[in-house]
C-alpha cells in the first residue's frame, strides 16, 4: 500500500506527482527545489539560497511523513552548473551529519521555474 504525502508547509506540486509517497517503511520525496511555499516563487537566484530552502522543504514534507529528514538513506542532488557543487555542499552540512546519506549529484540542462537546484531523498520512517 502506497500513501501520498502532502504538506502545505512545501511547495505543492507543478505536475502530476505527490510531494512525497510512502510505500511502507521509506518515505520517497519528490524533488524540491528552493520555493518558498507560500509563493510559489524561488527564494533567491543564490544557489546556497536555494539549496537551503529545498532541504528545509524536503524537511517540511518528511516531518508530515512521521519522520525527519537528518535521518535520510539517499539524496540526490541536481544542478544547473556543477561550479555550484562546494556552495550546495556547504549549505548540505547545515542539514546532516556523520554518517552522511549515500548521494549523487547530476548536472542537468535546466530546472522547473528556473532553479538551479533540486533535491529529493528517500527516507525511513
């Protein structure tokens, strides 16, 4: 069985997906990137900006999953120009600690609204 999760407290989803599912005991959280909630819009044009605000999404939606994103298996990370990988991984730090989740990071041509980071994760419960 397969619950979606949705939480107002992160942006809502711009397509046909859930902002998290939760398929037993893993929460996988869609892609989020650095949108304020409430607007809609990005936070800044700063990738460090961005990157927080997607981790303190990701963070919103786990916590409405029943679980906290400190305590995530596997992230993925996608960015607009791997130049950015040391700020993304600087503002990383702020959210995790050792032992760290296993994680890749991919350069992508462009982003949804412009971003220039995307984070997901998947997460125990």
């Amino acid at each position: 069985m397969r619950t979606a999760i949705t939480t107002a407290d992160a942006p809502a989803a711009i397509g046909p997906y859930s902002q998290a599912v939760r398929p037993g005991g893993y929460v996988w959280c869609s892609g989020q990137l650095g949108l304020d909630p409430a607007r809609g819009v990005l936070v800044s044009d700063d990738v460090a900006a961005q990157a927080r605000q997607a981790l303190t999404n990701l963070a919103a939606v786990c916590r409405e999953g029943g679980t906290s994103l400190g305590t995530a298996v596997r992230l993925t990370v996608y960015l607009v120009d791997m130049a950015d990988f040391p700020a993304v991984n600087a503002v990383y730090q702020e959210f995790f600690s050792e032992p760290y989740p296993a994680r890749a990071t991919v350069a992508v041509a462009a982003l949804p609204k412009n971003g220039r980071v995307e984070i997901d994760a998947v997460v125990p419960v």
